[in-house]
C-alpha cells in the first residue's frame, strides 16, 4: 500500500447520519430505546489523507463503554496497509459486539481492516476488494530485494487477516484471488465465509473524487469506474429556467449544494489536493458556483505556497479560513521567522538568453605539434652555421 503523510479529517456526526460522500471520517455514540450503539463512518482513504489507525483507536477508546454494540461503515479504496491491520485488529478485540458494514467499497487496506469485525454485512450492490500489497522505494539490488522480502511478509499478514474471518477458506484460493486482485460483489463474499449477510443497497458514491486513485489497479470494474468518474451535466441555455416548486423550496438549495460539492470534489481530484475537498466545501458555503471556482483556483495557489515552504499541512487550515494569496504568504512568513529553524533564499541569476558561448577544450593536434618542433629544429641548424668559433 502507497505510504502517505499522516493528516486526519474528522466531522462530529448530525442526530441523524444520511450518507454523505463529502464526510470521510466520523464517529459517535446514539441511544435509543436504553440501547446505545457507536457508529463509526470509514469513507475514504485508510492513513494518510483519511483517518489513522492512531485517531482512530483515540476516537473509539474515548467512546467505547466497554459493551455497546459497534457498528464499522466503509466506503473506501484502502490505504495504507499497517493502518489497515491495526484497525483490523481493534475491532478484532471488540469481539461480538463489532460489525462492519460495507456501504459500497471497501477495498485493498480496507477489505483488510473490515474482516476484523466479528461479523461482516455488506449491502446487495457493495464490493469486497482483495489485492497483494505494492509499495514504491529506490535503492540498489540489495536494497530492493530487501523490500520484496518485507512484501513477501506483509502478503502474509493480509492472507492471515482474511482466514482470520474465515477460517474455511481454500488457502490456494485465496492467495490466487489476492495475485490475480479480486473484486468481489456481496453474493461472492458471503459465499467465500467473508461476509456474514446481505443487507439492502443503498445509492451511494464509492469513494466520491477517488476516480483518479482507483485507476491504479489493475481490474477496477469499469461501472465502478464510470460512476466514479461522473459529470454533473452543464445546463442547456436554451432552456427555460425550472420554476421552483413553492411548497419545497430546500428541495432545489440541497440539489444545488450536491452538484457544487461535487464539483469541488471532482476538481479538487483531477489538482491533487483532494486533501481540500472539506476545507473548501466549509469556507465557500456552497454559495454558487463562481464563488465555489474562485475557491478552488485560490486553494491550487495556497496549496503551492504550503509546500514551497515545506508547510504543506498548513493548507488544510489556510483554505478552511478563505485566506488569500497575500495573507497565506504573510502566516507562512511569520510561521517560519518565529520556528527559528530559517528558511531557504534562491538568489542566484537566471541565464541570460544571449549567454556568451562556453570556451571548450581542444584535444592535442599532433600534427600541428611535429610541424612546431621541425620549424625549432631547422632555427637552431641556421644559428649554428652563423656562428663563430
């Protein structure tokens, strides 16, 4: 799995929980009836750009009583497989009382991190994705073979955290389906031992902005993909302009704020910096769509000016707080004056475009020399014959 800086998006959960793609990471504690049940929302990447295994562990910890039911929902392309195992893991201890929930995808580091719950339900359109682990690393023949043998080892750990949920399983098959990088639609999980039950499907965008990750592997069904790569369509200007129904007026506002976080979603994707996406949704409000795109070129800029300065963290909060080119500059300055650790001053000249030409060095002409040495020789001949005893 793609290893990635550590940054976390958390939002506290509404009394109710509808599915919002825009919301990666959230988890909470609901009572009814006398019976409380903490639910938790895995949407998005495992580590990195999502949620750790770290904050997720606090987050649990802080809530958990010890006896409610816990209920795990993913929607996720994976991530970082060591986050995976230890999320894996934690609700391993929660014995019984844990089931995960596929809502859609979970796939890689999160089909990982879900077989860890005692019981597994996953809705009639989701899918279970399993794959062997890749990373990226440079080094010498050593150094490489020493990471095929820590790849070696972590596909060991993967094939255990699947027999973990079934014991059963053929473990030949297994590892075929991990080599050949499988996805595997509800009905094919439940009879493989993976999943327990087939809940109901729900309508719900796998990953929303994730189309560009997913593209790395190798056997993406193309439905998924399609989905995840789907446009908003621009409305025609010749047609006459939807009269909005008086009686269901917020009916039109929470279309409208759909496709405008969709198109932030989707651009923040294709820039890289979907990392934004709940920073950009927060301080645009989702007004309109020119304030929403004035948004999004504003945070392309803040976003190059956090990591020029090697404070690429920093763009989370400058573009939450609607912060301009010139106010970013000013925060970064001051940060990096006030840390004492200095910062890095290119002055040297670009190169002139009338750049006078480089001198360059001639090899010895030997003939050139034996015609010097003869025209010497011939000189000195002439000097002695003219010479007086």
């Amino acid at each position: 799995m793609k290893p990635l800086m550590p940054f976390r998006i958390f939002n506290k959960a509404k009394t109710a929980l509808p599915v919002e793609d825009q919301h990666w990471y959230r988890i909470k504690a609901e009572t009814q009836a006398e019976q409380t049940t903490i639910e938790i929302y895995i949407y998005g990447e495992i580590g990195g750009w999502g949620i750790t295994a770290n904050q997720f562990i606090q987050d649990l910890k802080a809530l958990d009583d010890g006896v409610s039911p816990v209920v795990v929902a993913f929607n996720t392309i994976g991530g970082d497989l060591f986050d995976g195992l230890a999320i894996h893991n934690a609700l391993s201890r929660l014995g019984e009382r844990c089931t995960a929930r596929i809502d859609a995808l979970a796939a890689s580091a999160g089909s990982v991190a879900a077989c860890g719950a005692h019981r597994m339900v996953m809705a009639s359109n989701a899918m279970l994705m399993i794959h062997n682990p890749w990373t990226y690393t440079a080094g010498d023949a050593e150094d490489l073979r020493k990471v095929a043998d820590v790849l070696d080892q972590t596909l060991e750990a993967i094939i255990a955290a699947y027999k973990a949920k079934s014991p059963d399983i053929d473990d030949a098959e297994l590892r075929r389906m991990v080599n050949a990088e499988t996805w595997l639609t509800a009905q094919e999980a439940l009879a493989l031992g993976l999943a327990d039950e087939i809940g109901n499907g729900v309508e719900v965008k796998a990953c929303l902005g994730q189309g560009a990750a997913m593209q790395r592997y190798r056997q993406t069904p193309k439905a998924l993909l399609d989905q995840l790569n789907a446009v908003v369509p621009e409305p025609d200007p010749t047609d006459p302009p939807a009269q909005p129904d008086p009686e269901d007026p917020p009916s039109s506002d929470v279309t409208n704020s759909a496709k405008l976080a969709l198109m932030i979603t989707q651009a923040c994707a294709k820039a890289g910096i979907s990392n934004l996406v709940e920073s950009l949704i927060a301080s645009t409000k989702l007004a309109d769509e020119a304030t929403v795109q004035a948004a999004i070129t504003q945070a392309k800029s803040v976003r190059d000016l956090c990591v020029a300065a090697r404070l690429p963290e920093l763009a989370v909060e400058f573009v939450k707080a609607g912060l301009d080119k010139q106010a970013v500059q000013a925060r970064l300055f001051d940060k990096l004056v006030s840390s004492g650790k200095g910062f890095e001053i290119d002055n040297s000249l670009p190169p002139a475009d009338d750049e006078p030409e480089k001198v360059k060095a001639q090899l010895p002409n030997p003939s050139s020399i034996w015609s010097a040495r003869r025209q010497a020789t011939a000189g000195k001949s002439n000097s002695s014959k003219g010479a007086r005893p």
